[in-house]
C-alpha cells in the first residue's frame, strides 16, 4: 500500500538508494532465520493485522496504539538514510515515518524515565526462527532517552514510499541511522520507559562484541571484521569496498550525545 | 576418469565465472566469492579425507587413492582463490590493513594458518617429491591435512555470527572422517586378528 508522505529535503542528499529488490532481500530478522534470504521467504507468515503498540512503563500516558493511530499521528516523511549492518555492509534506504520524537512526546515520559526499550514481536508458530535460532527471545532492544528523543530517529512505517513489507521489520519499527543495523529493533509490539539501561539482544549473546551502544565507528572492529571499511550492497563487485564513516557519517548531527565519552569503552 | 575428476573439481568455478558475468552472484558478491571459495575448500578437503577410510572399508575402491593428490591440490586452488578475495576485496590490496587483521583478528589467523598448512602439501604434491622424501616421510608429512582442515572449520566458526550455524555439516562430516580413522584402523586390526593362524596362538601359550 502507497503511504501518504512527503519527501523530507534535509536527508539523503547525493545518496543514491538500494534497489527495491535488494533492500527486500538481503536481511537479517533472524526471528525467521539467520540466512540473508530467509526472511523473504519466510516472513509473509507474520501477521501483522490487527497490532498494537503498548507504550507502558515510566509514562504519564500509558497508551496502546493501533497501526492506524500511529500512520495519523503526525505527518508522515520519506527520508533516504544510510544503512550500515554490523557485518560490514551497507545500503541506502528510503525510509517512510517521522521521529520518534514526536511518539515519545506523546506519550509524556516520567523524568525518571532514562532509557527506552524497543520488544519485538514473539509468535513461535508465524516466526520459524524463533523456534531453530537459539538466541534469547524475544527480541530486545533499546536506546538512552537523548538518542531516542533525536530528530534521526525514525518511527518507521513503510519503505520506498509503501508500507514495510514483512522482511523489513512490519508493521512498525524504528531507524537510527548512525547505529549498526541491529539496534533498530523490527516489529515492535512495546515500547517500555525503564530507568537503567535494558536488557539488549546481541549484547546478551556476546557482551564483548556488541555494547550497547552500538554506534557505527571505523576504528571499534568487531572480532571477525574491521569496521573500517564497509561492502555496498548492489554494487559491482570491484567497486564494493568503500570507507566507513563515523557515527555512519551522522556525526555533526549526533556527536554531541557522546561528548566526553570514551567510545572504545562504550562501543 | 581423471578428466571426469578435473571437470567436477572445475564446475564450482565454472559457475562462480558464469554466475559472474551474468551478474548472479547476489545483492552482495563479495560476500557471495567467499563463502563459495571458503567451502569449496573444505568440501574438496573432506573427499580427500573420505578417500583412505572408504579404500579400507571397501577395498573394491581402492583405485580412489589415484585421485586424492589431484583433489588436494584442487583444494589448495579454492582457497587460494578465497585468500585473494580476502586480500582484494576486503582489504583492498592494503598491507596495512592486512598486518592490522593479522594482528587482531584471530578468524583471520586461522584462516591464514589453515592455507599455509597446505602450502608445503601442495609443493611436495610431485611424484618426484614423493620419491624424493619417501613414501613414509610424504605420508607423515600429508598428516597436515587434518590440521588444515581443522584450522579451516575453526576459521569458518569464528567468523559467522553467533547463532548460526552453517558450519555444522562440514564439521560434523570432517568431523567424523578424522574419527573414522582410528575406528577403521581397530575394525582392521581386529579383523586381522581373527586371521591368525592357529600355530602362532600355540606358539603364544608356549
């Protein structure tokens, strides 16, 4: 289904996006199994009508939005963002939504309110990977209430002008363009508002490879692959490698939340 | 025989080639090179391993043997073809960024360890060094091949993602050839055993 957004002029300048086919094709949503391919084949098997949002935890407004009232909440933008996967590979996506900004500020946080935790969907029966991939469900991500309340954060529903398709994370989802791939949790059914840090996926499974934070940074590597240097996705094969930015090449709108951080401590 | 043996060995190049130049090799080629390369590798490593125990077994087969050096040195071929996707298309022909990998990277170690342990295997895959060393130095020396297959699988895990679990077949079937070793050498041993001739049993007793 066609969205009714606008393009938003201030992102993707010079960048030219991954194909449709491509950007449909080549994920990682291991709740339907951990081969890029898997979850376009699998994931038309999640059902995404009904869904509903639970915003609960440290919020004056504890709401539960349906599809609907989140498409209506505020205008929706398309915004053409960089996409750098922890594996060394990127795309450029046109993105449809708008900042999360705006779903948080609707909901009215608590002060004491942090940090907030993204849960993606848990249906054993729609999501095969749930049941072979054996890794701590559900899916858990999250952000510090600064990183999340930044205007580059998206509340993404749809993609290339249309409604995520399933593979991408549908019905809902968030973008942060200057962190690795994973942390932009997919599916999301609830939004939590927590004091401490949550409970995140990856930094569970291997704590010494994927902080918390996560932000894309050319000289944290990973233990397998540098991150100095990223594969373009779509490219000839000759022309694939290319240098990774910092903060994903985000850093004059984002580098302030790190001030005075040491980023290879808090990767 | 030996040119079907050539042509199997050749196919998976062949369709890398192709898949190439009809631009089929995925949304992200050089991640598509390397898997390929890597597991050729280790799949032609693992008929190599497979040869001895299934002549032992089966001695109709023994003829097999005659194919073993020539699908090593094929082995050696994939991957060096996967070290040169290594060396191009992730570091980009930069030696700094290769000292850096070797230095940090312990995927990468093994996967270097594992190559150089075929490079003495595949210098001395002449009939001439076989002469030359002997049959049982040659033979000793080849025991190199369960190590590099063994530094292959560890390079293959450490650099997938936890939770995946791709490497598994081959590990269970390299796996399972190293094993079979000592087993079909018992199953032999006990076989002969069962052969001795009565007068040496009395002889024993004496």
């Amino acid at each position: 289904t066609k969205l009714p957004a606008t393009p938003n002029p201030n992102y993707g300048k010079g960048l030219k996006p991954t194909s449709y086919q491509d950007v449909t094709h080549y994920n990682n949503f291991y709740e339907f199994g951990t081969s890029k391919s898997d979850p376009s084949e699998n994931a038309w098997r999640l059902k995404t009508e009904p869904w509903t949002v639970e915003v609960e935890g440290l919020v004056h407004k504890k709401k539960t939005f349906d599809i609907d009232q989140l498409m209506k909440l505020r205008p929706l933008e398309d915004r053409v963002y960089r996409f750098r996967c922890v594996e060394a590979w990127s795309m450029v996506i046109p993105w449809v939504g708008y900042s999360l900004s705006e779903l948080i500020k609707a909901c009215d946080p608590l002060s004491t309110a942090r940090y907030v935790q993204f849960i993606s969907v848990d249906r054993p029966n729609q999501e095969p990977g749930i049941m072979s991939v054996n890794i701590p469900w559900p899916y858990s991500e999250g952000l510090r209430m600064d990183e999340a309340m930044h205007p580059l954060t998206l509340l993404t529903l749809g993609l290339y002008g249309e409604a995520l398709p399933n593979q991408s994370g549908a019905p809902v989802r968030v973008i942060v363009p200057w962190k690795y791939g994973f942390k932009s949790a997919k599916s999301i059914v609830k939004i939590r508002f927590v004091k401490n840090q949550p409970p995140t996926t990856w930094n569970l499974i291997a704590p010494n490879e994927y902080g918390f934070y996560s932000n894309v940074n050319p000289n944290v590597d990973h233990t397998p692959w540098s991150q100095a240097r990223e594969r373009v996705i779509g490219a000839p094969i000759w022309k694939q490698l290319q240098p990774t930015q910092m903060f994903n090449g985000y850093a004059d709108e984002v580098a302030g939340l790190y001030k005075g951080m040491n980023l290879n401590t808090y990767y | 025989m030996k040119v079907l043996v050539h042509l199997a060995c050749l196919l998976p190049i062949a369709w890398l080639v192709y898949a190439g130049f009809e631009n089929n090799l995925g949304p992200d080629p050089t991640h598509t090179v390397t898997f390929f390369t890597g597991r050729s590798t280790l799949r032609l490593l693992a008929i190599t391993l497979a040869i001895s125990p299934v002549r032992k077994l089966i001695p109709k087969l023994g003829w097999l043997i005659r194919f073993r050096r020539l699908v090593g040195l094929y082995a050696f071929f994939y991957a060096c073809l996967h070290l040169l996707t290594y060396v191009w298309l992730y570091a980009g022909f930069s030696l700094a960024a290769m000292e850096q990998d070797i230095s940090q990277r312990r995927f990468i170690v093994a996967g270097l360890a594992a190559w150089l342990l075929m490079v003495p295997l595949a210098l001395t895959s002449t009939n001439w060094s076989i002469r030359k060393l002997g049959g049982k130095n040659w033979n000793r020396l080849h025991k190199l091949t369960y190590a590099a297959a063994i530094a292959g699988l560890v390079h293959y895990w450490w650099g997938v993602k936890p939770g995946v679990t791709t490497p598994m077949f081959l590990t269970l079937l390299i796996g399972g050839l190293l094993l079979a070793r000592p087993v079909v050498k018992a199953i032999r041993e006990g076989k002969n055993g069962d052969r001795k001739p009565p007068v040496a049993v009395g002889a024993e007793k004496m």
